[in-house]
C-alpha cells in the first residue's frame, strides 16, 4: 500500500517537472521571438533572421513555425542574401 502511494507520488512529480521543463522552453522561445520582432523593427535583419532560425528550431507548432519562416526570410531578402533562401 505504501509503495503504490510512493510510485503515484513520484510520477506525478515526473509530471510536473515535465510540464515546468516545457513551460521554460516555451518562455524560451517567446523571449526569441519577441528579440527576433525588436531586431526586424530596428532594421537589424541579420540578427534578426538568426533569431527567427532559433525560434523555428524551439517550437513544434506548424503555424508558429510558417510565421517564422516568412519573417526570417523577409529578414534576408532586405539584406540582399535571397540565395540563402534556397
């Protein structure tokens, strides 16, 4: 009885971590995001298409990752790089 109580106690705080550990790379890749939009904004596209590759690279989300795509993209057609788009 007391080692089935021990084992639930221990997956859950399995769980937890888990879920804390996610929760930090999300914060992670939004803290990313929100330098990659800054950059875009001061016109510092080289720094600001290596943020959107970074961001890309930390999330799983499709659309998040489309949007990324673009902006990195706009990010290196301003700087005259389109052959880095291929």
């Amino acid at each position: 009885m007391k080692t089935q109580r021990t084992i639930r106690i221990t997956t859950l705080l399995f769980a937890l971590l888990a879920i804390g550990g996610a929760a930090l790379a999300d914060e992670e890749a939004d803290a990313r995001l929100a330098e990659a939009r800054e950059a875009m904004n001061r016109a510092r596209y080289a720094e600001a298409a290596e943020l959107y590759a970074e961001y890309r690279s930390r999330v799983d989300a499709e659309e998040k990752v489309a949007e990324a795509l673009y902006w990195e993209a706009f990010a290196r057609y301003r700087l005259d790089r389109t052959q880095e788009l291929k």
